[in-house]
C-alpha cells in the first residue's frame, strides 16, 4: 500500500500523510525537520510513499502588496524547488500539484467537518492535507 504525503511548501512546511485513505497525521515545521520525518519513514518503513507537492511556482496571481510579497514568492519558489530535488534525490515518487488544484484555507471546523480528522491542526498541516484528501 502506497502512502500519501501532502506538502505545503514554505517557511512553516505543512504535511499531511494519508494511510489506506485517512489522515493519520496533519502537521507543519521546519522544511528540514519534516524532510527528515519523511526520509526516516522511506527507509525505515520500505513502503512506496508518493509525495504531492503543492507548486507555487505555477502560480501566476500574487496581488499587489509590493516587495514583502514578491520576495516571499521567491522564496517559496525555491522551497519548491527544494522538494522536487529531495524526492528525486531519494527517488522517491512525486507530483507537483498547481495551486488552483487545491482546496486551500480552510478553516479548522469545516476541515474537521470534511476529514472526520479530529486532532488539532493549522492552515499549513490543513492546506497539505488537502493535496492527498480524498485520493
């Protein structure tokens, strides 16, 4: 059985990982803490995983806040990038999701309402969960 791993790239990583079809676990940190979660869990476990990365970089809307904004793309961008050479590294399977593919910015009750996950989350664990909900 092939696990599902939900990213949600940036400063706070969300990740979301889904067993036979349910959330197990929906959380965030640092890319490097969660890269190394993962990692652990492809050598350890000897299970297919198959990552799916939300692609920042397919994004072509950003509003208009200035500066602050484009550099936060920038650097999302690159966390992107960052992921794509992490799986390929580890030759672990993966697929880049467009932004406007995914169910994003849910709040906690209608994600727990969707999900049937009961344990406390955030916007980024949520925004990761919902690139592997339901496949």
């Amino acid at each position: 059985m092939t696990i599902l791993i939900g990213i949600d790239p940036g400063v706070k990583t969300g990740f979301a990982i889904l067993r036979e079809g349910k959330l197990s676990e929906v959380g965030s940190g640092k890319a490097i803490t969660v890269e190394v979660y993962i990692l652990g869990m492809h050598m350890k476990l000897r299970e297919e995983l198959k990552i799916y990365i939300e692609d920042a970089r397919k994004r072509t809307w950003f509003g208009s806040k200035g500066r602050e904004v484009a550099q936060g793309v920038g650097s999302i961008k690159r966390d992107c990038k960052r992921w794509e050479d992490f799986c390929e590294y580890h030759c672990i399977e993966y697929e880049l999701i467009h932004p406007k593919n995914n169910k994003t910015k849910l709040k906690s009750d209608e994600f727990k309402r969707l999900t049937g996950f009961e344990i406390r989350t955030n916007e980024h664990g949520r925004d990761a969960a919902m690139l592997v909900f339901g496949r």
